[in-house]
C-alpha cells in the first residue's frame, strides 16, 4: 500500500486530482486509516487511474468516464476508441498544416506586391469539345489529392484504359464560402464509354475558343502565384472571365524521383 503522497509521485497526477477523484468517487483510495485519516493506494490502482486518464484523453467527462468504468470496457474497445482518436487529431494536424502552407502563399504574394516576374509564359488557346468522366465534391484545394484516390478506388480495368490522360480538375466557387470549390474531377475518355459506375457522371464540355493558360511544375515557385499572375495578365490584355464556366486545372505527373507534377491552369475568356 502506497500513501496518496507516494501514489501522486509514480502516477505522475497531482494530489488535488487524486483528492477530488476520491471526492467524486472515481478513484477511492484502497483503504482510509481511522485515526489519520491517511489515504493508502495499492499497486494495481495505477491500472485503474491509467485506463481514467486514457478516458480523458479520449475526451470523455468524468461522469462519463464514471459509466464507462462500471461498464469494464474492454482492452480492444479501448485500442479502437484511441485509434479513432488518433485519426481525429491527425485530421486537426492536417488541417492546420494546411493552414499554414496557405499563410505562407499570402505572405509569399505581400512580398512580391509590385514585383513582376518573368520566365513564365501565358498563352491563350483553344480547346475542343471533350468527353468527361467525373465525380462532384465540395471542398478546399489541399482535398483534391484525396478526391483523386478514392476517384481511383473506384474505376474498373476497363475504364482505365479509356482514361490514359492528365487528371483534369473544374472548380466554380461556392457562394457564401471563402475556401471551399464546387470540384468536378475526372479525366477526359478516348473513346466513348456507355456503361460506367453509377457513382460517376459523364458530360461532354463544350469546346472553348479562347483559354488564357498557364503551365508550372508543382515545386516550383510559380505554384503560388500563379492564379495572381493570370488575373494580373487578364486584367492587363483587356480580357474578362467567361462566366457561367469552370475554369480547369490539368496534372500530368512527372518522373516519380522529382516529387512533383505538371500542372496547367486554364482559364475560359472572352473579350471586353
């Protein structure tokens, strides 16, 4: 048997916590001296105030955890609780990773406010009227990868062969949201395709006579301005966007030793 002082150093919980825990009846001590009123813990209470403090981590509230003790939830049911938690933080962490590879573009676009760079050329071009098999999704820029995979976990021997190009993304934005697009994100088919999941859709876009385009690889320091130096370029030639059309996002990926993809952004327009 342990005094609570001794208890508080190897679990490493404070004496406040271990007190109120007695008060509230989540952990009582083992045994209370009558004369001293000394509160006395045994060894095997660290597993009981160990599966409380997993309990909190999963956020649960004491009185929930008060339930959950009563219970005798499993070793596998907690393994499972904890995994579910650790995808839930990995989503928290992801989000903000995103977060800041955006605040680093808006810092990277405050710095270069004024400055014009060259070496990256803007043309307009047309282009034809293309069949395209796609699935709708509504999320930020940082989604398209994932999007893209479970896009792949769907499509069968036979449409992969019909789908041997770039991966094509069109995006409107989202009235009354400031991060989210409405995506639609595919490829173009070689060939016509009758039958095709029910989860996929199939359009055919109409041809586009003019595209202002711009072509980068994802690594390089373009990926970051590019949209600015479009809208710039637009602006400055006397052109406007066409609306009621997506405008279209074109990866090609590169050799897998250089980590990076071709991408082209293209942009349908009109004249003033």
């Amino acid at each position: 048997m342990f005094k609570i002082s001794e208890f508080s150093r190897l679990s490493k919980v404070s004496l406040k916590t271990l007190r109120y825990y007695d008060q509230i009846g989540i952990l009582k001590p083992r045994k209370v001296d009558n004369d001293t009123g000394y509160r006395y813990y045994s060894a095997d209470q660290l597993l009981e105030l160990n599966r409380i403090l997993i309990y909190k981590e999963l956020g649960f509230t004491l009185p929930q955890i008060t339930q959950l003790l009563q219970e005798d939830i499993t070793l596998e049911h907690i393994q499972g609780m904890f995994k579910l938690k650790r995808s839930e933080i990995q989503q928290i962490i992801n989000t903000e990773q995103a977060k800041l590879v955006r605040i680093e573009e808006r810092m990277q676009l405050i710095e270069k406010e004024g400055q014009v760079q060259t070496g990256q050329e803007i043309r307009v071009k047309a282009e034809g009227a293309q069949q395209f098999l796609f699935q709708k999704a509504c999320g930020r820029e940082e989604d398209i990868p994932d999007l893209f995979r479970t896009f792949n976990q769907l499509v069968t021997k036979e449409i992969r062969q019909l789908t041997q190009g770039p991966q094509v993304v069109l995006w409107k934005e989202i009235d009354g949201k400031e991060d989210e697009f409405e995506f639609e994100i595919g490829y173009f088919l070689t060939c016509e395709l009758l039958i095709f999941p029910d989860s996929f859709q199939l359009r055919t876009l109409p041809p586009e006579p003019m595209m202002a385009t711009m072509a980068f690889r994802s690594n390089s320091n373009f990926a970051r301005t590019a949209c600015v130096h479009l809208a710039k370029w637009i602006e400055k030639n006397n052109y406007q966007i066409k609306e009621n059309e997506s405008g279209r996002e074109i990866y090609l990926p590169l050799s897998p030793e250089q980590d990076a993809q071709f991408i082209e952004i293209q942009i349908p327009i009109i004249h003033r």
